[in-house]
C-alpha cells in the first residue's frame, strides 16, 4: 500500500510548524516478500511512529529505532549558533530480514532516512515598526528561526507570516529575553532608547548572546552605552553592542537598512562558524 503525498506533506508541513525534528522513512527498495510497496513512508518523531509505516513489526521497529538516533544526534547541535552545525545527512540502510531481523518471511527491504530539523540559527527581533516589518520580511527567507516581539497587536499582526517566524504579542518584551535559546542574534528596533534599553540590559545580563545589534544613531549609541556602563555593565562588554546595526550601506529607507542588518548578520553568522566550512 503506497501513501497519499498530499497526507505525508500535511502531517511533515504540521510538525515543521511546532518546531518538532522528525525523519521521513522511505521504502526505496522492497526485495522479496516485503509487506509494504515502494514508496510507502513514516514519519519517525523522538517520541516513535507518527504517521504512517513502512511495513509493521521488527521492520519497522528497527526503522524507529535508527531515526531516533538520528534525531538524537541532531538534537546535540540545536544550541548553536549558526544554521549549519551539526548536519545529519540523509542515509540509506538495506536489511536483510532473515539476517538481520530473524523474519522467516526472507526477503530484504532498502530504506531511506532523511532528517528535518530547526534551522539552528536564532534571531530575535524586538520591534515590529517599518523598519521590523521589513528586516524580519527579509531575514525570513534565510535558513534561520525568527521570533519577533511587540506589544502592539496592530503592528505585530503586520510582520510577514513565514513558517519560520513568531509573532509574539509581548506587553513587557524584556522579559521575553529569558526565554530564547543560547547563542541567539538580538536585534532591537522598538519604539526608542526608553524600550530598547530595558531588553538590552535583560540581553547583557545573559551573557550568551552570538549578536546585539540596536538601531539608531551615533548620538544613541552613546546615550545608550553610558547608561549600560552606569548600570554596572563592563565597558568591554557594552561595546560590543552594534549600535547603529547594519553595514554603512544604502540609504534610510527600510527596505534599505533591512539589507544592511541582513548582511552585517550573514558576516557576523560565517565569522563564527567553523573554518572547515
């Protein structure tokens, strides 16, 4: 029995969505008396089978098992802080099934594992103004998971529906800070120094963040590391923080200054990855 395609993208397409690492098990070689078609696929999750088999018992039992360690493996590189750490290739495993499985039914089955896993690179943008609308339209179609925080729902519902990107309604975006993952890219474009400096603090004080970029001028830039530097933060520390972010590049329009944050974000991202890359 083959699958429906249309089924297989839904269940996949609905995974993706919530952020869950799966392997798409595909039967690419039945030999013998194997009791499924070419062609017939499961999706294996780390809790076991989610949706349809490639053949029932010690068969697929052993399919379970190998994607599951796949997504282990994968699942030790989802802290960093780039998008191509910790890549599981796809893989083809053929078994024999008197040998290897102990079915009397013989024959053999060639299976393909393939692994769909969160793209790795966290960005978090603060902000949903024209300047946010267009950075996240932007750096949504990179290979990267984008979480975008404001506490105007009539400005976060204007951010682009990707499904990479979260829209969160925030009414204090600094305390949404504590939640991302290490490694995260941080940019901040709220309404002005006075909502930018509270997420920057909380941002500081993790201690863990891959990027701080904040938008603004030269004349900010220094109001807002006086104030950080009062706070109590080293001054090593606080200028680090790429404020104006971007590139020198372009003009002042959004779609502009969205390229010049893209790039800038690009050359920090590749700065950081290994050199065998």
């Amino acid at each position: 029995m083959t699958c429906s395609m249309r089924d297989y993208l839904q269940h996949a397409s609905a995974l993706s969505e919530r952020g869950v690492v799966f392997v798409t098990v595909t039967l690419i070689e039945p030999e013998g008396h194997v009791p499924q078609d070419i062609g017939a696929k499961a999706i294996i999750t780390a809790a076991g089978l989610a949706w349809g088999t490639v053949g029932g018992g010690r068969l697929e039992a052993r399919a379970i098992v190998h994607a599951q360690e796949m997504i282990a493996r994968a699942e030790t590189g989802l802290g960093s802080s780039h998008s191509h750490a910790q890549s599981i290739p796809p893989e083809i495993v053929r078994y024999e099934l008197q040998r290897d499985l102990n079915m009397v039914c013989g024959g053999a089955a060639t299976f393909f594992y393939e692994i769909s896993t969160l793209p790795r690179w966290n960005i978090a943008v603060f902000g949903a103004g024209h300047v946010a609308q267009a950075t996240v339209s932007l750096l949504s179609t990179f290979d990267c998971s984008l979480s975008c925080f404001d506490p105007r729902e009539e400005w976060i519902s204007r951010i682009v529906v990707r499904p990479n990107v979260r829209k969160v309604l925030a009414a204090e975006p600094a305390h949404a800070v504590a939640v991302l993952p290490a490694g995260t890219f941080f940019l901040c474009m709220s309404q002005g120094h006075a909502t930018d400096l509270p997420i920057v603090r909380e941002i500081l004080r993790r201690g863990d963040a891959a990027f701080v970029g904040v938008i603004g001028s030269e004349p900010k830039a220094r109001t807002l590391r006086s104030a950080l530097v009062k706070d109590g933060f080293a001054k090593d520390v606080v200028a680090r923080i790429r404020c104006p972010v971007g590139l020198p590049i372009g003009s002042n329009s959004p779609a502009e200054i969205a390229v010049s944050i893209g790039a800038q974000l690009l050359q920090e991202r590749d700065a950081a990855a290994p050199q065998s890359r």
